[in-house]
C-alpha cells in the first residue's frame, strides 16, 4: 500500500538561493506594506493640499485638484481589484 507523506531524504540540500538573509525573512510575524503605505500618504497629502490650491488659485483648481484626487484613488483601487483571483476554485469546476 502506498504512503505519501513528509519523507525526508539524507541526499537533499536546498537550493542555492536559501541563506541566512532567507530565514530572517520568513521568521518575521508580519511584513510593512510600504507600497499601499506610501499610496495612502499621497491621497492624504493630496487631499490636504486642495483648501490650499483652492484659495491659492481659485475654488475651481481646488475642485479640479478634488476630482483628480478621487480618480487617482478609485484608479488604485480598480488595479488592486484587478490583481487579486477572484474566480477561486471555479476554473476547475466542470
């Protein structure tokens, strides 16, 4: 009767690309998302600065600054939406 299970071999060695700097990685609990942090900054720095424009160059630049600002979220948004596997399981349905 076969058995497939954890079978641990005396002749393998990992890979070349596995070091120290490896198991520091995978021992941490949680990494920074420095990406989605720094996108948050932005929309937020972004949308302090309009009460400055608007009153700087116009209720108008100020508005455009808003609506610009808007977009340029709900755009990250969509991409973020647009990489994550939403389908699931079902490709393998029949």
């Amino acid at each position: 009767m076969p058995f497939v299970g954890l079978v641990s071999d005396p002749r393998w060695e990992p890979p070349d690309g596995s070091g120290d700097g490896d198991k520091e990685r995978r021992n941490r609990a949680w990494q920074v998302p420095w990406r989605f942090l720094s996108w948050v900054a932005l929309l937020v720095g972004l949308m302090l600065l309009v009460p400055t424009v608007g009153a700087a160059f116009g209720e108008f630049a100020g508005y455009l600054l808003l609506c610009f600002n808007v977009a340029l979220g709900f755009w990250r948004f969509d991409r973020w939406c647009a990489t994550q596997y939403w389908s699931g399981l079902r490709d393998y349905q029949s």
